[in-house]
C-alpha cells in the first residue's frame, strides 16, 4: 500500500480523548442550561451534534488520511466516555437517551470526516502548501 | 498479475481502469464525496465483489460477450482493497492538482484548456450571471452546475 509521510499520519489516543473530554464538555453544558432555563428541546439535540462534530473536527485535521474513520473513532471514543461520565455524575439519563445521543454523535463525525477531508483536499487560499499543512503547530513526526 | 478463472490482468490494465474510474470522478468534481465513499466501502469490498459474482455475473453473458468480460474484470479489480487505495489515492492528488488527468478520451477539464485563448475579463452584468460566470472559467464543474448558488 502506497503513502506517504502525510497520509501515514494519524492521531494518537490522547487525541482521542482529548476529544472525548470535549464533547463531555458541550454536553455538561447543555445540560446545565436544561438546569437553569428551559430552552426548546429540539435544542439538545444541535447540542449533541455539536459535541459529536467539533472534537471529531479536531481530531480529523490532525490525520493525514482516512478522515472517516477516525471521524467515526472519535465520534464512538467520544460517546463512551460521555455516557460513562453521565451514569456516574447525573441520573436518569435512559437508554433512549443514550441511543439518540450516538446517534447524533455519528452525525457530526461524519460531517466532521467530510469537512477535514474537504478541507485537506481544497485548503482555503489559492493553492496547498506546506504551511497550512500544520496548522496544529504540532511537532514533525 | 490478477487471475480470476480465464481472466489474467496485468497491473498496467488495473491502474488504466483506476485511472479512468479517477478521471471521471474528477470530471463532475466529486472526489470529495467517491473518497468518503470508497473509505466507507473498503472494508466490505471483497465481500461485495463476491456477492456480485453471484448476483450480477450470470446475468452479465446476456448483454454480449464484451460486457461479461468488461464485468468481470472491473470486479476483480474492485474487490481488492489495495486498488481501492490506490483509487483514493489517485483521487487525493488530482483534486490536489498534482496529477493531470489524460486527455485522450473524454472532455478534458477545463484547467487543460488554459493555453486556448480566453475571452477577455468583461465586467459583470446584472443581467445574465451564469453566462458571464461560465464565460471566465468559474463555472461549477459536474453536479454543481445546477445548484442555485
């Protein structure tokens, strides 16, 4: 199998939980809105999409190919570690709950997988370089 | 070399067929989309391959000898994940721009008609937009063409 030093690299687990951290985040903080104000429900579930798409995002620009898979790895990383942190720190989260929630989490991993690779492929500005390549300021590999 | 019964490819006519299959992806501007695709698919393809020997072969000898041929070796080129990659991966770099697609067969995309001569940039009328944006080079590519922005 061909690739080159780009598409060989991929994100390691500490991305994966970082991004598992993150989307736990957006989803504490929706739920502590639903604490305090009483916004629409179809609200949450943007919120959840939200916590699927943006740590997926992350982790997506930081390999160099097979955006999908990751998207779907940090997306799945990512409800595992909010529905553990769920049980533990609130109640009454029911497996319905939990069911749409992957739900919407695999809905922003693959928007998330589509964005990173469209971005890879047509970078912003007139032509790829090097430069935005590493735009994580992440150290050579 | 690929054998599947009587047919025997060479990895010359595999990389023909990927490339083909490439350029016209590239030519409706859909590498986006077939990559995402192709990633989806590429672990399953080799059951899909075989799936399609049962289904869609025996049907095949009854649209002529050349399309029974023809379908059984795009899915034996197909069925093995190493050409999916190298598909991607042909992909990748023509939406790069760092590979050309041929010209010998087919249109050739618009940025290999850069040597012809083109219309002088004239300032945009309000009152027909498509045309002046097909006219200096900005018209959307495949799909794209009919979307309303």
């Amino acid at each position: 199998m061909t690739l080159t030093d780009s598409r060989a690299r991929r994100p390691t687990v500490t991305d994966y939980m970082a991004a598992a951290v993150l989307a736990y985040g957006i989803v504490y903080f929706s739920v502590e809105l639903y604490m305090y104000y009483s916004p629409p429900w179809p609200i949450s579930y943007l919120f959840h999409y939200l916590a699927g798409l943006v740590p997926s995002y992350l982790v997506c620009r930081r390999t160099g190919s097979g955006e999908l898979g990751v998207g779907v790895k940090s997306s799945a990383a990512s409800w595992g570690f909010t529905t553990v942190s769920l049980t533990v720190f609130t109640e009454g989260s029911t497996m319905t709950f939990l069911a749409l929630m992957l739900i919407m989490f695999l809905l922003g991993g693959l928007t998330a997988a589509y964005l990173a690779l469209r971005r890879r492929l047509k970078p912003r500005g007139a032509e790829p370089s090097k430069a935005q390549d590493n735009s994580l300021n992440q150290p050579a590999p | 070399m690929y054998s599947y019964g009587d047919l025997n490819l060479t990895e010359e006519e595999v990389d023909e067929v990927l490339r083909k299959a490439a350029e016209k992806i590239h030519l409706y501007g859909m590498e986006t989309v077939a990559i995402l695709t192709l990633e989806s698919v590429k672990p399953v393809v080799y059951v899909g391959g075989e799936l399609s020997r049962v289904v869609i072969a025996p049907f095949l000898p009854a649209l002529g000898p050349q399309y029974d041929t023809l379908g059984d070796k795009l899915i034996t080129i197909f069925e093995d994940r190493k050409n999916i990659e190298k598909l991607i991966v042909m992909l990748e770099k023509m939406a790069k721009g760092e590979k050309a697609p041929k010209e010998k067969d087919g249109k050739p995309p618009e940025k290999t008609e850069g040597a012809a001569p083109k219309e002088p940039e004239a300032p945009k009328g309000d009152a027909e937009p498509k045309k002046d944006a097909a006219e200096d080079g900005s018209k959307p590519k495949g799909w794209r063409r009919w979307l309303p922005f």
